[in-house]
C-alpha cells in the first residue's frame, strides 16, 4: 500500500497529565514515522506539556487566543503534508495500524472527502463520564434525540445513523447532504489539506462549519471507518456538564458567524426534548445497552438527558430575552 503524507493537527492547552500517551500512540504506529508531521498549536500551556511533546519531534506553532478554533486553524496553515488528521491531547490511537485503516478509504475510493472512526474505545477502568460517553458514542446527548449522531453506540456494528449507505470492506461508504449532514469532523476526522483550503478555515476553524461548506460545494461522500479512537472526554459527570455549558455559550457568543445548523423537523424537535426531559425514552435506551454490555455508566442517561435539556433550554432563553432587550 501507497503512505502518503500526513499532518496531525493538535491544540493543547495544559495537557501535561494526556498529552504523552497520545503522542505515544502516534508514534507507536506501523506507519512510516519520515510520513508523519505532528502540528501542536500551543494556547500559551503554563505546565509541563511542551516539554514533554518536544521529546515526540512535533513541530511547535504558538496561539495565545485561548480558543481552539484558531489554534485549529493556525495549525491548518502550518501543516505540511497531503492530508490532515484532527487530534486532541485526550485522544490515544488504540491499535498500531490506525493511520493505515484511516487512508485505506482513500485509496479506493477518489470521491471521498473526509472519514472518520464510528466508535470510541471502551476501558471499563475508564472513568464513570468517560465509559458514559463512550459506551453512547457521543459527548453530548441531544445528538441522540435530534438524529445528528456521528458515530455509533458501542452495542450498535452497523451504520444505521442514515438509510442510504454501502458498506465496503472496513468502512460505509455514506452520502450527507445539507440537510442530514451529522456533527461530522472531530476527533479523528481526515481530509486533505487541499479541500480544507476551499473552506472558510481562516481565522477559527469550526470543524462542523467547514464540513458543511465542502457538502455545499458537492463534497458529499464520507467513509465511516470500522475503527474506534480513545477519547477521554471528562473525569466527572460535572465536568462532562460544564463541557456543554461552555460549548452552548460559545455557540451563543459566535451564532451570526455559524454556517452549519441542526436542521430538525418540528416533530423532531418536540420529541427529543420531551424524551430528554421525561426520562423514559432515556431509560430504555440506558436498559437496553446494559444488557448487552453491564456497566452502570449506561444508567447516567437519564439524569444526564435531563440536566443537558433544561440547561440548553434556560440558556436559550436568557439568549433570546437579551436579545429583545438589546433591540
């Protein structure tokens, strides 16, 4: 097989505690190392992470805007190879032939613009937020209940996030348009550096914005690879929590900017935020993945729905009241 050349787009900020076991299982692949750039976009860390990278011949690029998506994009600019690979510091490839299952999509299919894995490694020494996140395959729920999901849940093997699909050798190949396009380009996410460039990347670089401008110019097929990534998304459930709070305020802060948007059907809507807020649907949900795999990390649905539900909804509304006031 063909190893073509490729750049690890990487922001940190203060990953001492991570940032070693990922750029470990970097290196650890059965991948031509000379074929390998690793681009750390550094937002000014403050404890041992640039030392402990510079042992892992990474290219170092400073940000200090104390936002990930410009770090993302600055890193888009300073890679150097043909394709770019969307790392974080809390990501760890679990098997040493990641990068060559990630590129084999590629090489048979020209018209692929992006892949992705489709689950997250599960570690039942995980925890509890994390095995949560991972056994669901989401980091946060409403994708769920809103059908925007892009990866799968740990019990589910086949793509079934979208009727039409091709399942080809360890990928489906998948089809998205603007309208069903999912939560698409983040931890894991592949493409070359060249369509990255037909976005509008520069000055932040918002993976489900970029995603969606390339769907809009006819890069529609993605490859869904049969392949799970290590994420270690948060250490508590409050942490997990604070996560989406800080995300939806982000969101809020930058909406008149945002290209993407969740295109739900009315029903859609009424019935996922009921489902997250009544407990039942959650609960099946929890009670059928627990027998399959017992973990009582599946059992944090409910409460989680719920609590995501009425914060979105609170923080809707203190938006919109301020901006009648405003007006």
């Amino acid at each position: 097989m063909e190893y073509p050349k490729i750049s690890i787009v990487m922001p940190v900020y203060n990953e001492e505690n991570k940032i070693e076991a990922c750029l470990c299982s970097i290196r650890n692949q059965d991948y031509p190392q000379e074929n390998i750039e690793i681009v750390l976009v550094d937002d000014d860390s403050t404890d041992k992470t640039l030392e402990i990278a510079r042992n892992f011949n990474v290219k170092i690029i400073k940000n200090g805007r104390r936002d990930y998506d410009i770090g993302k994009s600055l890193g888009i600019k300073n890679s150097s190879n043909e394709y770019i690979i969307f790392l974080d510091a809390d990501n760890i490839l679990p098997s040493m032939d990641w990068f060559n299952k990630m590129i084999k999509p590629f090489q048979k299919n020209l018209d692929i613009i992006g892949a992705q894995p489709i689950w997250f490694t599960y570690n039942k020494k995980d925890k509890l937020a994390d095995r949560y996140a991972t056994l669901f395959g989401i980091t946060d729920p409403t994708t769920i209940y809103f059908k925007k999901r892009d990866r799968l849940m740990l019990i589910e093997k086949k793509w079934n996030l979208i009727k039409n699909y091709e399942e080809i050798d360890n990928f489906f190949l998948v089809e998205f348009n603007t309208d069903n396009l999912p939560t698409i380009g983040s931890v894991g996410f592949i493409t070359k550096k060249e369509h990255l460039l037909k976005t509008n990347y520069d000055p932040a670089f918002s993976h489900l914005d970029c995603v969606y401008d390339l769907v809009k110019q006819g890069y529609t097929n993605f490859a869904m690879v049969k392949l799970d990534i290590v994420h270690l998304h948060a250490d508590t459930v409050k942490f997990f929590i604070d996560k989406l709070r800080r995300n939806m305020k982000i969101y809020i802060r930058d909406h008149k900017k945002r290209r993407y948007i969740w295109k739900v059907s009315l029903f859609t809507f009424i019935f996922g935020t009921l489902a997250m807020l009544t407990f039942i649907v959650p609960f099946y949900h929890s009670f059928r993945g627990y027998l399959k795999i017992k973990d009582n990390a599946w059992l944090l649905h409910p409460y989680i729905c719920f609590r995501v539900a009425w914060m979105y909804i609170l923080l809707t509304l203190n938006w919109k009241i301020n901006e009648l006031f405003e007006c």
